[in-house]
C-alpha cells in the first residue's frame, strides 16, 4: 500500500501547527461588572482600602479608578 505524499504533507503541516501552539484550546474568561462604591468616602489612594470597602458590600474586589480617583467594585457577571 503505498502512502500519497499529499496525506504525509498534511499530517506534518498538522503536527507543526500543533507543536508550535498554533492550535491551542480556546480559554473563555468571565465577564467583570463594576460599579462605584456606595460607602467609600473621599479620593482613592489605596487600592487594597478600596478593595476592602468593596468586600463590606459583597463585591469581590475593587480598584481605583479615573481621574477623579473613585472607587470601583468588580463583581463577576
């Protein structure tokens, strides 16, 4: 039985793209919502104040953000 080279081409273009991470499973990240604080006062300096801030009000993390320096609660959507 004699093998095409056609079918050899493509099994070794396959096998490159498959060694050189050309094809790699697809990765689906969450979405992020946020929205400002309702019990943080004043500028935001410290991120992790912030993210403690944001912890009290049952939002998983939370960052500063903008110019005008507000902090932001992040929650997976």
């Amino acid at each position: 039985m004699k093998v095409s080279p056609r079918l050899i081409s493509a099994v070794l273009l396959l096998f490159m793209l498959l060694a050189t991470g050309m094809i790699s499973p697809v990765t689906v990240e969450a979405r992020t919502c946020e929205t400002s604080s309702q019990l943080f006062n004043g500028l935001c300096l410290s991120a992790s104040n912030c993210a403690n801030v944001c912890h009290t009000e049952g939002f998983s993390d939370g960052d500063c953000r903008g110019l005008r320096r507000r902090c932001m609660c992040n929650i997976p959507c």
